[in-house]
C-alpha cells in the first residue's frame, strides 16, 4: 500500500489507539483494523445504558459486529476502506505518539 508506510490511528476513543508497527501490506492493514474493530466491539458493548441490556439489542449488536468482522476478514480493500471511513480513522506516516 505505502513504500513509507503508515499508522492506523483512531482519535475518536478516549485514549487514542494506533497501530504500533507501520502498515505496508493490504494484510497488515486487515490486520490493524482487526484488532481495532475487537477494541471497538469491547468499548461499544460496555457503553450502553443498563436498560439498553435487552436480549434483542444484544443479539442485533452481535451481529452487527459478526458481520463487520467478516467484511473486515474476508472482504475486498474497499470493504476495509469504508470501514476506515464509517469509523473515523486516520492514516497517518507519523506515529500519533510524536503528534503535538
């Protein structure tokens, strides 16, 4: 994808995430926003009012998630580039942690 190389960054969450190693390959990118998409699950899942908690909400979430997870495994670049999109990530060459 990059001669350079580039950081999956995502500046949305508290704490912001990125991708420690530069991304070279569309498999180190799949892999990057794996791992993000399982951190996103977790954060989303655990953010929810108490009432919100209903077995229904539960199942339409998981699947959901089931689903984005399959794009993200087995889709095309652009399945991995809308949901770069649909979450608000950058691409970045700088790591985040050296941005002031």
């Amino acid at each position: 994808l990059s001669e350079k190389g580039f950081y999956v960054e995502d500046g949305m969450h508290l704490g912001m995430r990125s991708s420690e190693r530069k991304i070279h390959t569309d498999e180190q990118l799949r892999t990057a926003l794996l791992e993000h998409a399982d951190l996103d699950y977790k954060d989303r899942y655990y953010d929810w009012d108490p009432e919100d908690y209903t077995q229904e909400n539960i199942q339409n979430f998981n699947n959901e998630w089931e689903k984005t997870m399959t794009n993200l495994r087995e889709g095309t670049i652009d399945d991995l580039i809308k949901y770069i999109k649909d979450r608000y990530i950058n691409l970045t060459v700088v790591h985040p942690d050296e941005l002031t």
